[in-house]
C-alpha cells in the first residue's frame, strides 16, 4: 500500500529560511519515497510505514536541533500500487 503526504515546513525565527528547507529536502530525498517539490509544499509517496517514520524523523530532527518550525502534515488515503 502506497501512501502519499503532503509536508509543509515553515521555518520560524531565521535569518535563512530557504537555506533550512534545502536541509529538509536533502534529508527527505535519503529516504524511499518518490519526492514532488511544489513552490509551498513537498509531496513524499512511498510505503505506508517509511512515509509515517519519515514524518516523526522530520519533526524529531528539527526539534532536536532547537528549531522553531510549523510542519503541516496531509496525508490522502492510501493507494493499492
């Protein structure tokens, strides 16, 4: 089963936003998942369950590292591929 999500990180506080989303999408792309970057937002398809860890990974990352960030996650219904 194949899941698809929709991120949104939005750097809060920096000097640099762009540069820490470029750091986003680097960690996203070392992951199995099909990458799709739109202007605001980051499309990740994949496996149910490495799409899930890649969220928490995400959102464990930036607050380990002190960031202060929104991160709207949308998940659409899972496809049979």
């Amino acid at each position: 089963m194949k899941t698809v999500a929709q991120l949104t990180y939005i750097p809060l506080y920096t000097d640099h936003p762009k540069d820490k989303v470029q750091d986003l999408l680097e960690f996203v792309a070392q992951h199995d998942v099909e990458v799709d970057v739109n202007y605001l937002s980051t499309s990740v398809k994949g496996e149910t369950e490495v799409v899930f860890e890649l969220i928490r990974e995400i959102y464990d990352t930036m607050t380990i590292e002190g960031e202060t960030f929104r991160f709207h996650v949308e998940l659409l219904s899972p496809s049979g591929e």
